[in-house]
C-alpha cells in the first residue's frame, strides 16, 4: 500500500496507483506535481521537498516536462537563474529537429551548385 494521498490519483492514472510510494516512485511523482498538479498536490510536494532539493531537480532536467509558465512560476519560486531558464525555454521552440546533428543542407546545396554552374 502507498503513502500518498488519494488527491493525487487522477495525475497517475496510467500507473496502479496502489503500487506507487514516494520512496520508490519520487522522480516521477514530482515530475507529475509540477506538470500536471493542482496547488493542493504542489503544496502537499513542497512538505516533502525543500527549495534547494526541488531546484536541483528542475536544474537536472534542464526544465524538461514544464512549459513556459510553469518555468517562469518556478524561477521566481525557486530563484533560479533568469539566463538559465531562458535557454531551457528556447531551447523547447526550438524542438527536437533543430537539436539533431546533422550537417547541414547548405554546404551540399552550395557545392552541387558549384558543380552545374561550372
């Protein structure tokens, strides 16, 4: 049996709720509360994880899993830096195919043209 209050239970409705405990489950319990919460289940999270904790937690993950507002909500919670969660947001417009590494088009588009114009 968990110790989690019942309260929580629609944010895991993709888990047997029954089977999950803080002890085991923390990472993912917090990354629920901070993405999907309501101020009830972020306040019961915050008797369990002091600031410096929490901020820790955010600064591993780069930001990963909160939107905009919720980063912003946490940079003045938490004081983190403004620079930092700047980058963790920009770096979210900027998605998944602009992080890949891959060389990119223009140097072949300008070397091929090179080529037909010679």
């Amino acid at each position: 049996m968990n110790n989690l209050p019942k309260n929580l239970k629609p944010f895991f409705w993709d888990y047997d709720f029954n089977l999950l405990s803080w002890r085991e489950d923390k990472d993912l319990i917090i990354s629920r509360i901070l993405a999907q919460g309501d101020w009830q289940s972020i306040l019961w999270m915050r008797k369990k994880v002091d600031n410096d904790e929490l901020r820790n937690w955010i600064v591993k993950r780069q930001g990963r899993g909160l939107d905009p507002r919720q980063l912003r909500f946490w940079e003045l919670m938490l004081e983190l830096p403004h620079r930092l969660v700047n980058s963790w947001i920009n770096n979210q417009k900027q998605g998944v195919w602009h992080q890949r590494n891959v060389e990119p088009a223009g140097k072949n588009q300008k070397k091929q043209r090179t080529k037909i114009g010679s």
